[in-house]
C-alpha cells in the first residue's frame, strides 16, 4: 500500500511519540521508586511533612505515567492499523528486520516493566498514606 505523504508525516510523529511515551511511562516509575528507596531508608516514616511532600511528587508523577499509558494505547491503535505497510515494509527493504524485532520486544518490555513498577510503587503508598490520609479533591 502507498501511503501518501500527509499520513506518512503523522504515523512517523505518531511512532515516535508512542516510543517516547513508553520510555516515560517506565523512566517516571523509576524516579519515583528512587524516590521512595530515599524516603524508607534515610527519613523518619512517621513525618507527616515528608509523607505530604512525597505524595505530592508521587501525585504529579501519577499524572505523567497516566497520560503516557493513554498515549500508548490511543497511539498504539495507528500504529498497530498501518504496522505491516509502514515499519515492517521498511525494515524488510532495508535489511532492519532484527533490529526492529529487537525494538519492539524491549518497547513491550518497557511497557511491563513500567506497569509492575507503578503497581509496586501504589502498595507502598498505600502505607504512606496511612501515615497521611490522602487529599479530597
């Protein structure tokens, strides 16, 4: 299939976004847990004051990994629709075939390992809430 060039501009902005969002998801998870390791093992667990500044980072960073996780389902759609035409047809005419097997595999590695830190992340915020209860919005 052609793909005429309008399309072509928007699925390259697309894939590239896509890749940027599951490089986020998981790069915001980590700073986060750097975060938390810092709080259990040098600060006091019973300071309210710190608990509230970490919540608050970890309420900021919430918003970021959420938003990421939307973009690589909303831009996963596109991507999944002209995959064949578009990145698998290139990489079979430029001999990038294992590269982009490679790819592929760390992006979905990345995406899980994002997930299974942010779910890691919300248990042991759990605890700290215990400490301070969470704000009403």
């Amino acid at each position: 299939m052609k793909i005429p060039p309008a399309l072509g501009t928007f699925l390259v902005v697309n894939n590239y976004l896509h890749n940027f969002a599951t490089v986020l998801l998981v790069a915001s998870g980590a700073a986060l847990w750097l975060t938390m390791r810092k709080y259990d093992s040098h600060l006091r667990r019973d300071d309210k004051a710190v608990a509230e500044h970490f919540l608050g980072r970890y309420r900021g960073m919430t918003k970021v990994a959420k938003l990421s996780l939307f973009w690589i389902l909303a831009g996963g759609v596109p991507r999944i629709l002209f995959y064949r035409d578009f990145e698998w047809a290139g990489a079979v005419k430029n001999g990038h075939v294992p590269a982009l097997i490679v790819k592929q595999v760390l992006a979905f590695a990345f995406v899980g390992a994002g997930v299974h830190i942010w779910v890691r992340l919300r248990k042991k915020v759990r605890e700290i809430e215990e400490i301070v209860p969470p704000r009403q919005a």
